[in-house]
C-alpha cells in the first residue's frame, strides 16, 4: 500500500513541537552528548521500545577528542517482512549554541539571547522519537528499522566514521534527517581533506638583528599568498577539478597567537586549513597545493646564514565524496514518498560533508531530508515548526511506503 496524504497521516504536532522545544533546551556539544542521548534513550523506552533494543556503541573510544557516550542505536522490530531500513541523524550542536534557551515566537522556535539554537540537529533528534511515537501509537505497518543517533558530526562526521558495519544490521538504505526543506532529497555531497602545517623557524631581535632570525609569519603569509595566486584559496576552479579550499587556523603553540611579542622574529607558526570536492583525489590535489606553496615559501625567506625554516606538514581524509543516481532504488522510494504527501521533491548535491558520507562508504545507500533548519550555525537561526512537521510525515511516509 502507499504512504497516507499528508492530512491523513497521524500525526501528533502537538507532541512534536513540545518535544522538540525540550531536545532544543538540553546541552549537547560536539563530545558532550550524554544529557541527549539518555534523553533520547529515555523517550524511546517510554513509547515501547524495549531497553534491550537499545544499545551504544564504542565510537568514543577510538576518536581522539574526549568524547562522553558511543553512537546510540535502536532497533524496531517489523510488523512484517521486507528488508530492514534506517533513519539517521546526529546528537552533537555547534558551539555556539551553548547556553541556549529555545523561545516560541508565532510559526518558529528562535533563541531567547545572543545564542545559535541547535535546530541543526535537534530536529533530526525529534523527528526520528516522533517517527517512532506515530508508528506505536498507531500500529502503522513498517518493515525492522534501525535508528541511529550519532555523535560529533559537526566536527568532522567523526561518530559516523567509526560506525562499525555490523551494528547497520544489514539496512539496505537510509534516510539521515540533517537539512532545511522535507521534499528536498540531498542524494551527493562532496569529500573533504584535512590538513595542518608546522613552520619552525628562528628567534631574534626584531628591532637589533632582524636578518638573523627566519619568521615563520613570514613564511606561513607568502605561502597562502602563492597558493591564492595560484587558484587554489577559496573556490577552485580548474580544467581538471573543482572544490574549495580554507585556511582556518593561523596560531601559535597550545593555541595561543601566533608569535610571543612586537620585538621577537616569530619562530613558530602553526596553520591548519581544509580541502572539499565532489572527487577525493581532486580534494587531495588541492591539499598537495598548499603543501608545495609551503615548501616554496620555506625556500624564499632565509637568516644571514641562509638558514630557512622547517615545514612539517600532514594531510588526511576527513570524509568521502558520493553521488547517488536518480535512477537508484533509494532515491525512487523517497520521491515516491515525498510525492505522497503532495509534495513536489527535488534532488540536490551538497557542498557540506554529512553522516551520509561515510554512511554510503559503509555500505548503505543514503539520502538526507530536512526539517525546518534555517541560518544554522549562527545567531539568527530558527526552526519553521511547519516544515518541521513536513519533515515528521515525510519520515513517516519513508518508513511506511510499500509497507
């Protein structure tokens, strides 16, 4: 049978809305995702999903950062037969949504002071407990489904990178709820690079022998200078690829600035910068970029003695690039479902990494829908309760289509 109109399917919007506006209010930054997830965990047992079908991960303790609880999973029983899917979404919020208070304020949830809100992703949180909510409540058939909450997405998808294959269960796709508009299906995203760079040159008086010391600032400047002049800063755009491309730290050790005083030749620089593109071994090339102008900047500025400076540098995958077909089953089944709400869907590419990067690299074919997120990651960021309840029922449609 086919997924219920959008104003057949029951949906609880009510319950919805309170339960987002109390995710929306819980703490939960990149490694601190423990208040969340046991109220995720507490919610779940709450609508019947027994304790036991609910179960953590390791994936905390192979990530570097300190990292309080593992992947949360959940596994729901089919009412029938048919091939186990899975919806996803991540616990972690930027920083800058510490200290939140979620206010009400007419068709949209908005923060109280000078906060982001964590819509991105609390609504992916609330969404995946009211998918559940509505199918117990209402006995809608569904085939197993497997949930998955994961951990510190917004700091490099590490959670999802250390997903152990055998806990997916075998799904055979999934649907990651982590974007703004429910009919927009996000079937591609592009694969990004890491790196970092250490420049040590030498110390001397900047004011009395300036030409004895080698400046790492000096260094560090000319290199992204030439990687700029080379096309390779910002957006990228060459006969053989396209991307982007950031330098977004230029410090000094244990995070300090850069440099210890106005009269000191700076002996130490320390830069970190990332690469993206729809083709990982184009992302990789532009990494190589920064490490050749580098190199050449270290060439250019020299002491008295034609010292030069020492350039340590690492790059490594953050994540893969995908692109799913039109034509490929996952892809077909969420159109369908969008378009039996009475909803027009289209596909698009991201240039933003998601869980969907390594969860497609894992085996399982993914496409992300949205759910009211809006200004993400800034001061002005809201949730449009409406396409927040848009995004409920497409969830609900995804689980039940052909069920």
């Amino acid at each position: 049978m086919h997924a219920a109109p959008a104003n057949t399917i029951p949906l609880d919007v009510k319950s919805a809305e309170d339960r987002l506006m109390r995710y929306l209010a819980i703490e939960g930054v990149s490694g601190d995702e423990k208040a969340i997830a046991e109220a995720i965990r507490d919610d779940l047992i709450a609508l019947g999903v027994p304790a036991a079908n609910i179960r953590y991960d390791t994936a905390n303790e192979r990530i570097d950062d300190p990292t309080q609880v593992g992947n949360l999973y959940a596994d729901l029983p089919g009412t029938n037969g048919g091939d186990r899917i899975m919806f996803s979404t991540h616990m972690d919020v930027v920083p800058l949504v510490a200290g939140v208070k979620p206010k009400r304020d007419g068709d949209r949830i908005v923060p109280e002071g000078n906060t982001a809100l964590g819509g991105d992703n609390r609504t992916g949180c609330a969404v995946l407990v009211t998918l559940v909510e509505t199918l117990y409540r209402n006995k809608l058939p569904h085939p197993p489904i497997t949930l998955l909450f994961t951990i510190r997405e917004e700091c490099g998808l590490q959670g999802s990178k250390q997903i152990d294959p055998a806990d997916l269960k075998g799904a055979t796709m999934c649907f990651n709820v982590d974007g703004k508009l429910a009919h927009e299906l996000i079937t591609g995203a592009v694969g990004a690079q890491s790196w970092e760079a250490h420049i040590r040159g030498k110390a001397a008086h900047a004011g009395v022998a300036p030409d004895k010391g080698i400046s790492s600032t000096l260094v560090a400047s000319i290199a992204i200078a030439e990687a700029h002049k080379g096309g390779w800063f910002g957006k990228v755009v060459k006969p053989e690829g396209r991307g982007t491309s950031n330098v977004g730290i230029f410090g000094g050790k244990k995070a300090k600035p850069a440099g210890d005083a106005t009269n000191v030749v700076t002996d130490y620089v320390y830069l970190k910068g990332e690469t993206r593109s729809p083709d990982a071994a184009f992302a990789a090339r532009i990494t190589e970029a920064y490490k050749a102008a580098l190199s050449s900047a270290a060439a250019q500025v020299k002491d008295t003695e034609g010292g030069t400076a020492e350039v340590e540098f690492h790059g490594r995958e953050q994540y893969p690039s995908f692109n799913l077909p039109d034509d490929a089953p996952i892809v077909k089944h969420a159109k369908r479902a969008v378009e039996s709400l009475g909803l027009t869907p289209s596909t698009v590419f991201s240039n933003g990494g998601l869980d969907a990067n390594w969860l497609v690299a894992r085996g399982v074919p993914t496409v992300t829908i949205g759910a009211g997120q809006y200004e993400i990651h800034t001061v002005k960021e809201y949730v449009h309760l409406p396409e927040y309840a848009s995004g409920c029922r497409v969830a609900v449609a995804l689980a039940t289509l052909g069920a």
